[in-house]
C-alpha cells in the first residue's frame, strides 16, 4: 500500500521557517519533519512514497536526489575531481516526486497522482505533522468496516486552563489544560479506496479536500474515523516547531517509533 503526503502547501503561518524551503523540509533534530512522518510509516513496513509537490518543489526533489550525500560519509578528491559515497543502509524509500503545481488545492493535488496508486488502496497524510500511531492496526481498522475512506481522529487538549468562578472571582473549579472540548478532530492519517477519485472528478484545482470532496464521502456514509488517544502533534507554528525540536532533543519524542 503506498503512503501518498501533501507536501505542497506555502506553509504561511510558519514564515520564520518556510520563505527559504517549504514546511515539510523543516528541521526537527536534524532532520526534515517529512523523513519523521516517512520514518513513522516505514516502521510498519510502508515505504513505498508518493509526494505531492507545489511551493519549493526543487527543494524536495534535491534532497531525495542527493539523498546518499545528505545522509552518508563522502570522500572528495579534488585534483581528480572524484567523489566516494560511502553508502548508509539506512532507510529504504521509494520516492515518487510529483511536481502538482504551486498554487493549486489539496483536492486537486491528490487527483493528480490518481494514476501512482495504480487503482489501490493508499494511505494519505498531511506534510507537517507527527504521532505514534499504529499504522497496522489504522490499516486493519479500514479494512474492517468496508468504507471508501478512513481519517484518524484525536482530540488536542487546551491551550490554557480553564477556570470556573463565581460573581465575586472565587475560583471554583480550575482544570490546566483540559482535553479540549470533548469533540474529536481530523488529524490526518488517511486510508482510502481508490474509488474516492469519484468525488474529484472536474476542476479541483482550487478546492481544498476536506471542504468538499470528504464533506460528500462523509455525507454518503462512507466515512470512518480511527480514534488514536496517544501523541498527535501539527507542525503549525513557531512554537510547535520549537516544542517539537525539544521533545526530540530531549529523548521525549513519542513519534519516534522506529
């Protein structure tokens, strides 16, 4: 089954980072947050990779492209202009770079790489976010109920505590960071039929995945979530970037599975 991730997107909420390469090339332990998310699925024995490329498409394609001189030790002889990689068995990903234009919708992405997941189900994911999910039983999950499309849903806790008082500020009830409101979201992490091409036929240039084509998958009861209860992090920010870097550097990194 192979692992399709949108890894097109202009990232615009982490500019700090991403006005020099795009979000899912940003670091995370010295590495980029897309080898996290790849590392977490080859785990479980999917490596086989399509990428649906848009802002700083050459960015990606460069780094899988010199992939052995990224990750391996080089001997450089320049007086004979030769070169020695000493190759790292390290990962073993197979990459499919699709180029799905820079301006153009997640709908649209995934339809483009329709004919790189030869009529079989695939797996999808978002470009910039991490979790120690299981993999194996997502898939098994999927396979269980018989619908088109399988998301996985988490639920994020607070950002703040919250408080509860009476008219005269006399704290009654204080709970720091609540598991937030009691409704599950849409963490990505998808499994899906091929038959959802159906619901991306026409211009889908400019519409975004989960406004219309997973409204109507879900609307016509083909729609399951797959609840995952453990770490789930986007990288959305800034500041997750960093709570991220530190979780790593700190041998505190959930997602690091492999």
């Amino acid at each position: 089954m192979k692992v399709v991730i949108l890894a097109g997107g202009l990232g615009t909420r982490l500019m700090e980072e991403t006005e020099a390469r795009p979000k899912p090339m940003v670091e995370i332990g010295g590495k980029p947050i897309l080898w996290h998310i790849m590392k977490i699925y080859e785990a479980y024995g999917f490596n086989d990779f399509v990428l649906c490329l848009g802002y700083k498409a050459q960015s990606i394609k460069e780094y899988f492209l010199n992939y052995y001189l990224y990750n391996s030790d080089v001997t450089i002889e320049l007086e004979r202009n030769k070169v020695d990689v000493h190759f790292s068995n390290s990962e073993s990903f197979k990459v499919t770079l699709v180029d799905t234009g820079l301006t153009t919708n997640t709908a649209g992405r995934i339809k483009q790489i329709k004919k790189y997941v030869e009529n079989e189900a695939f797996m999808l994911t978002y470009g910039d976010g991490v979790a120690d999910i299981n993999i194996t039983d997502l898939v098994k999950f999927h396979k269980s109920h018989g619908k088109l499309a399988t998301l996985t849903s988490i639920q994020t806790p607070g950002r703040f505590g919250n408080i509860e008082m009476d008219e005269y500020g006399n704290v009654q009830h204080f709970v720091e960071k609540p598991q937030g409101d009691g409704m599950w979201i849409n963490g990505g992490f998808f499994v899906l039929e091929p038959a959802i091409f159906k619901y991306l036929e026409g211009d889908m240039d400019n519409i975004q995945w989960e406004k219309q084509p997973l409204k109507q998958i879900a609307d016509d009861g083909q729609l399951a979530a797959f609840k995952h209860s453990g770490f789930w992090k986007p990288m959305d920010a800034l500041r997750d970037r960093i709570e991220l870097e530190q979780l790593w550097s700190s041998g505190a990194a959930k997602w690091k599975i492999w």
